[in-house]
C-alpha cells in the first residue's frame, strides 16, 4: 500500500494533463491508420486542449491567482 500512495502523491494534479496527452496521442494513431478522419481527429485534439487549460486555470483559481 504505501507503493501505491507514493505513486498516488506522485502523479497528484497531473493525471488530467496525462489523459489529455494520452488522448491525443491516440488521436494521432488513429488518424495515422485511417480508422479516424482529419476533421474528427481534429476535434480529438482540441477538445484535449481544452480539458487540459480548463484544469490549468482551475487550479489557478484555487490558488488565488
């Protein structure tokens, strides 16, 4: 268990920023291989961006800036 809260304390405040980056990875695999369209995998990608500033100024907000 304490593995676990070492990884868990680790990763704290960047697991959003992981998925995102995750996302748009496979974003860019699924395009590659044309299971995805351009305009689709463009949307992917934006859409991640967005979740990933959204979290970036929340935590802004909660430190006061």
């Amino acid at each position: 268990m304490n593995i676990i809260n070492r990884v868990r304390n680790l990763i704290s405040g960047y697991k959003t920023y992981m998925a995102g980056v995750a996302t748009i990875l496979t974003t860019l695999v699924a395009w590659s291989t044309g299971e995805l369209e351009f305009a689709h995998a463009v949307l992917a990608v934006i859409l991640a961006l967005e979740v990933m500033f959204l979290r970036a100024g929340v935590a802004k907000t909660a430190q006061g800036v």
